[in-house]
C-alpha cells in the first residue's frame, strides 16, 4: 500500500521511550504507525487531536490493559512529527505531558526557520 505520510522523529525522545518498551508494545506501535502512514483518514482509535487551539495530536496505542500516548503534530499534510511519549496511567493525560510537548513543537518549528 502507498505512503500517504512520513513519520520524523523530534530529536531522540521517542526512541528512548520506545526501545524501553516489551516487544508487544513495540510491534503494536509499528502496527500503529503503518495505520498513520497509510490511512487516508487515520481513525480516531488510533490519532486524536488533544487540545483545539495548539495543532497538537496524540498517537494512541493499547496493549491488553495498558494504554500508551506519544504526542506529535503535522508539518504540512504528509509529516508527522513526534515528539514525547508515556504510558498512561489515568483517565487524564498529565498536564505536565502536555506542556512538555508544546515546548518541544515550539522548540521543532523555531529550528525548522
């Protein structure tokens, strides 16, 4: 199937998150990229916006019971960038996790000028 998207990661801090993960979250999480790639329209189980004023999205991966959240945003129509990721441990994802990948989206478009 065709790429529709590009995945880029934002400096390493999805790697690092990633390569602590089982091997099930792993191959969930290519799973899950390979839907983000190539969906024409990703669906929400999988890619959500999270607030309406910041173009910031969430990748949605569960596992059994845990349930995982790496943020990012588009760079035009075909790049996703991402940046941090957590597992989510509660029905409200952390503020703190939130500002943390404001800052790193501000960080990535002020280097992109």
């Amino acid at each position: 199937m065709k790429e529709i998207r590009k995945i880029e990661f934002y400096e390493d801090y999805f790697i690092k998150f990633y390569l602590n993960l089982s091997p099930d979250v792993q191959k969930k999480y290519e799973y899950v990229f390979v839907v983000v790639r190539q969906a024409d329209r990703i669906p929400i189980k999988f890619f959500k916006k999270i607030t309406n004023k910041s173009n910031l999205y969430e990748i949605r991966v569960e596992v059994k019971s845990n349930i995982y959240r790496t943020f990012c945003c588009l760079d035009g129509n075909s790049v996703v960038i991402l940046f941090n990721s957590f597992q989510k441990k509660t029905q409200k994802t952390p503020i703190n996790q939130i500002i943390k990948a404001e800052k790193l989206k501000k960080a990535y478009f002020d280097e992109k000028k």
